[in-house]
C-alpha cells in the first residue's frame, strides 16, 4: 500500500517538441481510485507508463510510497499492470500466467500453486487453469490479466484500458467487478480509460488530461457539477454540454428569452455559457429549434436541435422524458434552468462562479 | 382414405424434383472435381515426372544390379544386405553426417538466431546490418567453399597467418581429420543469411507488451530471451531445425568441393582415378558423398538407389520425429493446440 505522487513530471518523446505529458502534478492517496481520463493523445496512457517505468521521465519526479522511483526499473517499482491487450503469454497455461510474476520473483512452487488457486477461485477461473489464453474468451482473458496483477499483491495497480476490448455489456459487468476488487483489496489503483462512464462509475476521483496537461481532478460528481473549464465541461457528460458565446447586457446574458445572470465581479463582454441536456427543457416558449435527431436511450430521450443562438447557427441537445419526447422535423422551444447553467471565460476557458 | 392419397400424390410430386436436385448437384461435384483437377495439373504433373516416377523408379532399381551399360538385373534384397552388413563406408559416412547434424545444425540456428537479435536491437543502420550478414548467403556454395579453404589454407592462408601473429599456431583446417568438419561448420555458420532473415522477422514481431508485462516481473535479458522471445518464435526455430536437418543429411557440394580443393587435386577434379573422396582420411565422406561415389564413379546405381533409398526413408522419419517432439515446445500463434 503506498501513495503515488507525480511531482513536476515530464515526457517529451524523441523527435517531437511539445510534451506528451506536460509538468503533470498530481497526488493520488493511499488506497484510492484514480481514473486518468482524456481524448486520444491527451498523455493518460504515458503518465500511466512513467509510473510503471516503462516510459522515461523527462523532468519532474514520480514518488511511490514516498520514496523517488523515477530512475528505477519497472521491477522495483513494486506496481503491477493490465494491459488493453492484456499481454497474456499465449505460450502458458492460465495457471502459468497468473502465477508468472511469483516465478520471476523466486516463490516456490508449492506457494505459488496456492496462491493461484485462491486468485482463480476469487475471480472464477478455477475450471480455466490448464487452459491457453486462446482458448479462452475475452472476458475471461481480462481476468486472467486481472489475476496476473493481483497475484503478488502490489503497492499499485495500473490498469491501461483494461475493458476496452470488450463488448459492451461484459464491459459493465467487469466493471463492477473491478471495483469490487479494488474495495476489498484497497490497493491504490490508477486506471486509464478514455470512456467517460467507466471514469465516472470507477473513479474516487478522477483525472481528465488534455495535451499532457492535467485539466482537472476531482470526485466525478464534482467534475460534473463544477466543470473547471470549457474542455471538462465538453468532455465529461454524454451528450455534452451546450456550449454557446453571448453577449451579457446589464448583468445577464440572454439564452432563449431566459436572463441568466452573469458571474458577480465580472465585467460585461461575452461569455461562455454552459447549459446540459438536462438543464435545457423542451417548454413552450424560449429559443425556437428545429429536431433533427431524436436519440430514444429508453427512459429519457436525447433531442438534437438546429437553431440559432445570439446570431449564430449551432447545435443544442435537450433531454426529454421518452415518452414525451418531440418527432424528427419538429419545430420546438427550447428553454435552460438559469439556476443551472454554467460560466466560462471566453479566453482563457476557465470556469467563472457565481456566487 | 382420401386424406392419404392425396398426401402420397403429394409426396409423389415433390419426389420427382428431389431426385434432379441431386443429380444436378453431383453433376456439380463433379465439374467442380475436374476443374480442381485442371488447375493441379501443371504441379501434379511436374510432381509425377520429376519426383515421383524417379523415387518408384530409384526403388526399383535399389533391387537391382544396374551399371547404366547393362539392363538393370534382379537381385533382391543384395543391396541392402551389403549397405547393412558388408560395405566398410556406410557407417563412417552415417557418423560423419551425424556429426554435421549434430553440431552444425545448432551451430547455424545459434548463429542465425544470435546475429538476428543483435541486428534487431540496432538502433542505427539495421538495413546495413541486415546486408552485411546476408550477402554471403548469396554466394553460391562452390565459390564460398573455395573461398574458405583458401582462407582457411593452414600455411598461406590469411587466418593462420592472423593467428600466428597473435602467437597461435593455427590448426591445419581442412587438411586435418580433426579439423576439417568444424571447418565446413564455420563455414555454414558464415551462410547463416537466409536463416538469419527469418529470425529477425520473427524477433521483430513479438509484442512489446509481452516484453513490459514482463519487465514488471523482472527483466533480466536472460528471462526477456527464456520467458518471451524464444517461446514466441518457437516456430521458427522449429522451421530452421527441420531444415537444418534435411539439408544436413543431404550435405555434399561443399564437402565434395573442399575435399578436392584441399587434397590439392583441384586441377584434376575431374580425374575420375584419383580417390579425393572425404579427403582427409575419410573425415569428409558423408553419406551423399557415398552415394555420389557409388553411384557416378564406379556406376553401382542400384547399390546407391538402395543408399538414396535408406537416406530417404531417414529422412522421413527424423522430420517426423522432430514435429512430434515439438508440440511440446513449439506454440503457434492463433492454434488452439492442446
């Protein structure tokens, strides 16, 4: 059990100039869950690999537990690590997998088959041991990766993507089982995913990157409700969120016959308005849209409108019980709960509050 | 009453197009067979002509004496009886080419595997490299050959002449019983390109996840190669053994060359009245040496049938022993093998 601190820490690949991680610093407590979450490119998968070692850091430190592992090899980081393919040695039985970091480290073969009983039997592969991972299907690759890690119970768990390869409702189930492990081991676990619900759901608090640089941490409900700037905002929630530039007049800027007042202490100039599917409702009055795509997900139903806001032309998503919900090619109004709608600086992007 | 009739009219009638339905489905087969057929024939009929009526044929007359003047004449099982219990060159010839087997065989797949690896890990220049140790296996063997025995000429050549700056007295090479097999060895480790391609492809294609998963369990360059790289490339080294052996047991241009070349009768290679055969002292008189020797010198064709009949026949049978072995040790990617 151990803490993971990133201090300052740096990657610049060989041949490139701007950093895929750039001067990330970030504090991850004992014990915790931590979701690094971001777009393709966004430097999640290489903070991952600086903290496993496999990846060199370029300036900065990376500390587990305290102690500087920045110039150590991945071995005596004492972290273990499921890969998005998982790197199963397909070569060796289940059992020979699970049990090969006791191998490498010299365990005898009388503890190591132990051992590995009670990992198969906590993630049920007590019937796969003799298997190859060919003969397995991919669920049950994933926990056999799974297993690999748990079994010598490291400081850190690293996971890269583990569910990616997955069908979607397999994804949700191993999804609750990853937690669950994670409860019962209270390892400190960092996990990489760039799917936004997996984040959500896992993550005591969770980590969104973007061009190597850390955009925001937090628990994922406060990553939600106080979006640090206008890429978390877009980026956490599906559908996103609304995001539109208007003018503000006498303190309140105007979104579909609604004055929504701006950020106290700021001056009047334009802003960045935030409003979520959830906050935007399908009313009798407010800003006329036309539906162009209705996306029924069962109770709710998503509504993707044309209309023009402030003089331009963009594109709003409205969420409306399904039941309820507008036809294709209807004409409708749209109209945001001013007391939800959120604030952002139209240059820099950082959030603005009200108070 | 009236229902079954009209059920058996009915089945009458549906009876009628069951039975054009398959033969114009045989007909199909077998049009389908004949054109199958028509596309094989070009291989089928090389096959027939240059492998299959020559091994029937080399059968055949390994139960004959045949002097090529002569119609070949019956004479059973004589041949073989000789091969076995008579003839004082078989069992030199088989255990020189077990020990072109045995030791050269891993010699050139070590060689092949460890200049891949190395070429692999280059940082710099891989395409260099990869020239570098492929083009002797362009040369073809006879030039290669007298270019070793000249350097390997124990008074002139420029290896003892190295060694005996450096204070060493350098053997006598291919003049030499004892010397003369590791010579041709040496010599084959230095036509290691093709073999050497394949490895470097191989190492080039096993998964760096494998090798990170790995390194966070220890990464020793010991465990990387036990763990990782040779499991991976198992087949191939299956493939290279297997080779390796066959042509090992089918060892002749370069030993033939050397031992001409190096009993100094290289002018007179082709005076059929001097005995140059695995010159020195029988070191070099492997068993296609043998049946080269009985059969284009002194014309016994059915004697050396029977030999190419055995060496074939041993052939079979290694391989086969070799691929049985390997389900063992050999994983192939994608197989779903016990």
């Amino acid at each position: 059990m151990a803490d993971v601190r990133y201090v300052k820490a740096t990657r610049i690949y060989p041949g490139t100039h701007s950093p895929a991680v750039d001067a990330l610093d970030l504090h991850i407590q004992d014990g915790e869950f931590m979701v690094l979450v971001g777009p393709s490119g966004s430097g999640k998968t290489t903070a991952l690999r600086m903290l496993a070692g496999l990846e060199e850091v370029d300036a900065g430190n990376v500390l587990i537990g305290g102690r500087d592992v920045t110039d150590l090899p991945p071995k005596d980081r004492d972290v273990s690590m499921v890969f998005q393919n998982y790197a199963l040695y397909p070569y060796l039985t289940v059992a020979a997998n699970i049990a090969f970091p006791l191998r490498m480290r010299g365990v005898k073969k009388s503890i190591r088959d132990q051992r590995v009983r009670e990992v198969a039997k906590l993630l049920g592969l007590e019937d796969y041991l003799e298997r190859k991972p060919g003969q397995l299907s991919g669920g049950q690759r994933q926990r056999v990766a799974m297993g690999r890690a748990i079994i010598r119970l490291p400081s850190v768990f690293l996971m890269d993507e583990p569910l990616s390869n997955l069908d979607a409702k397999l994804r949700v189930q191993m999804r609750a089982d990853i937690a669950a492990l994670q409860a019962d081991f209270g390892v400190t676990t960092v996990y990489v995913t760039h799917d936004q619900a997996e984040a959500m759901t896992l993550g005591h608090r969770v980590a969104v990157l973007h061009e190597g640089k850390l955009q925001q941490c937090g628990p994922p409900r406060g990553l939600y409700e106080r979006p640090a700037n206008i890429f978390v905002a877009g980026f956490i929630g599906s559908p996103a969120m609304n995001l539109c530039t208007l003018p503000a007049s006498n303190g309140n800027v105007s979104f579909g016959g609604v004055d929504v007042p701006v950020p106290t202490g700021s001056s009047n100039g334009s802003y960045v308005l935030g409003v979520r599917p959830e906050s935007l409702e399908v009313a009798t009055e407010g800003i006329s849209a036309h539906v162009e795509v209705v996306e029924d997900v069962g109770a709710d139903a998503f509504v993707f409108c044309s209309a023009e806001v402030g003089g331009q032309a963009m594109r709003l998503v409205a969420r409306a019980e399904a039941r309820r919900a507008p036809q294709q090619g209807d004409r409708v109004s749209l109209r945001p709960r001013a007391e939800e709608a959120h604030f952002f600086d139209p240059a820099s992007g950082e959030r603005l509050d009200r108070r | 009453m009236s229902l079954n009739t009209s059920v058996d009219a009915g089945a009458a009638a549906l009876a009628a197009p069951v039975i054009d339905r398959t033969r114009a489905k045989r007909k199909a087969a077998r049009r389908r067979r004949g054109l199958v057929l028509l596309f094989m024939s070009p291989w089928i009929v090389g096959f027939s002509v240059f492998f299959g009526y020559p091994i029937v044929y080399s059968a055949y007359l390994s139960f004959t004496h045949y002097d090529l003047l002569s119609a070949p004449r019956w004479i059973g099982t004589a041949n073989y009886r000789y091969l076995f219990h008579d003839d004082p060159l078989v069992w030199p010839a088989v255990r020189n080419s077990l020990w072109i087997i045995a030791i050269g065989v891993p010699c050139q797949v070590v060689a092949a595997f460890g200049i891949a690896a190395m070429v692999a890990r280059a940082r710099a220049g891989v395409g260099l490299f990869r020239t570098i140790f492929y083009l002797p296996a362009l040369a073809p063997p006879v030039v290669a050959t007298l270019a070793f025995v000249y350097l390997l000429n124990p008074a002139t050549g420029p290896v003892n002449l190295a060694l005996s700056h450096l204070g060493i007295n350098g053997p006598l090479w291919f003049q030499s019983p004892q010397w003369s097999k590791p010579s041709l060895v040496l010599l084959s480790m230095w036509q290691v390109g093709n073999t050497m391609i394949i490895f470097l492809a191989a190492i080039l294609d096993v998964p760096k996840p494998l090798y990170e998963s790995a390194q966070l369990d220890g990464d020793g360059a010991f465990q990387r190669l036990r763990w990782v790289t040779l499991p991976t490339i198992s087949p191939v080294i299956l493939f290279s053994v297997v080779i390796g052996v066959i042509y090992g047991l089918q060892y002749f241009t370069q030993a033939y060359v050397a031992a001409n070349v190096a009993s100094g009768q290289a002018s007179q290679a082709g005076d059929q009245t001097v005995n140059n055969y695995g010159y020195p002292e029988g070191s070099t008189l492997f068993y296609p040496v043998l049946l080269y020797q009985q059969g284009f010198r002194y014309f016994n064709m059915g004697y050396a049938s029977a030999l190419s009949i055995l060496l074939l026949g041993v052939a079979f049978v290694v391989t086969l022993l070799i691929i049985l072995n390997s389900r063992r040790w050999v994983h192939y990617a994608g197989a779903e093998r016990g």
